[in-house]
C-alpha cells in the first residue's frame, strides 16, 4: 500500500501520513492488510471521501499491478471495496 501512497503523494508526504498514522493510531504499514477498513477511514477524516477515494483508485491500481491483476476502476470504491475484489480475484487463481 505504501507504493500507491507513495505515487499519489510522493514519497516524503506518504511517510509523513504513515508515521502520522503509527503515532496517533498505532497502526504499522504491516497492519494495514488487515485493518484496511481502518485505514481508509483514517484517509477519509484527512482527506476527506473524495480524495480519499482517489488515493483509494491509486493504491489499488498499484497493488493489483504487483500482483499481475487486471484493475477496475470504480468512483464509488474507497480502499476496503477494492481489497475485497482484489481478494476474490486472488481466490480464483
């Protein structure tokens, strides 16, 4: 995840956001996978849903290119919507 903030950010901005998010939230880059609905949240009061909708579109869009999936983007998807499709797309392979 920390590839597509990186890319929508750049790379001072998204470490800034997740040392941020370590320290007030106590959530590590490692955590994320599993707290994503968290996480998005965190995106969403400090951005807002629009943006972090977007950022949402990026990371996605980055993870499913590691991973050799087709992406799909939607406008109404924020982060958690995303990881669930990309977890079923991984389910069928």
């Amino acid at each position: 995840m920390k590839e597509g903030l990186t890319e929508a950010l750049g790379s001072v901005i998204a470490d800034a956001l997740l040392n941020q998010i370590y320290e007030n939230y106590d959530l590590t880059l490692e955590d994320l996978p599993d707290r994503v609905d968290t996480f998005f949240s965190i995106l969403e009061d400090a951005f807002g849903l629009k943006v972090s909708r977007i950022l949402s579109s990026v990371i996605a869009r980055r993870l499913c290119a590691n991973l050799s999936l087709e992406f799909v983007d939607s406008p109404t998807n924020g982060l958690p919507e995303y990881v669930e499709e990309i977890r079923k797309k991984l389910a069928k392979l």
